[in-house]
C-alpha cells in the first residue's frame, strides 16, 4: 500500500546516493561503466555477470532493489568480479584489486555507519509479503 511505496521510495533515494558518492571517487573510476568488452574481449568467458555502478544506478531505477541485501549482492559483483579476473601478481593486477578492496570496504563502511536496522527489517518484510 501507500506506505510501502514510500518505504521503498526511501530506499531508492539511500541506495541512489550510495552509488553517486562511490562513482564520484576517483579510486573507483574503473567500476564507474562496465568492462569494455572491446578493450577486454576475454572478460565475458570469465566473469559471468558484470555488474558497474551505472548498471546499479539503472537498476535501483527500475526499482530491482527492495532490500539492501539485494543492492549488496550487485555491489559486491563489482569487487568479487575485479578479484577474480585479475588474479596475478603484476602490479596491474595488484592495483587493481587494491581498489576493489576498497570498494568492498567502503560500501560496506557507509551501509554500517547509515542504514538504520529498523528501516532494513521493514523493507525485508515488504519483500516476505510479495
Ligand atoms: C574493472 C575491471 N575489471 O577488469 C578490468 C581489466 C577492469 C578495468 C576496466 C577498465 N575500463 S575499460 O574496460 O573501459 C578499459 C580497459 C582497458 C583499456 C581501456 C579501458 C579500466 C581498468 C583500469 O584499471 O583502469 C580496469
């Protein structure tokens, strides 16, 4: 009902702004659109579903997301699919699992430091009644 959309309205607003601030870090440029395949034509045998940050956005717009655990498992794609294609000791490699790690980190920082526990519960149970 009412209440529910705007719940939900809410949680698009907190996941939308979460997605803004980590595409405005410069240390996640390389997570702002996805791999391009052109530059990359390997990554699509490897990694079985690409996920960016724009897609997040895309996604959080076409109201995917009704929970904060659903948004956590795209935006952990984002990292785990940096790590696994780019497992060697090079420092290419190297550098950028740092910053997937940072990513990890850092959305896992603002989730802790902003969600509100009681806000999540209600949208948890908005998603066990549909
Ligand atoms: C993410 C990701 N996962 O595997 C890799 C590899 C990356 C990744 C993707 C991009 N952006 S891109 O796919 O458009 C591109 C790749 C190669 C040359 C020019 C552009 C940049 C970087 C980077 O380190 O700058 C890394």
């Amino acid at each position: 009902e009412e209440q529910e959309e705007d719940v939900l309205r809410e949680l698009r607003l907190f996941l939308r702004n979460i997605t803004e601030r980590l595409s405005l870090d410069r240390r996640f440029k390389a997570f702002t659109k996805p791999v391009d395949i052109e530059e990359v034509p390997d990554y699509l045998m490897v990694i079985k579903k690409p996920m960016d940050l724009s897609t997040l956005l895309t996604n959080i717009d076409e109201h995917k997301y009704i929970t904060i655990g659903e948004f956590m498992a795209d935006a952990d794609l984002i990292w785990k699919n940096a790590l696994e294609y780019n497992p060697d000791s090079d420092p290419m490699d190297r550098n950028i699992r740092h910053r997937a790690c940072a990513l990890k980190d850092t959305v896992r920082a603002i989730i802790r430091d902003e969600l509100d526990e009681d806000f999540e519960r209600v949208c948890e149970e908005i998603r066990e009644s549909r």
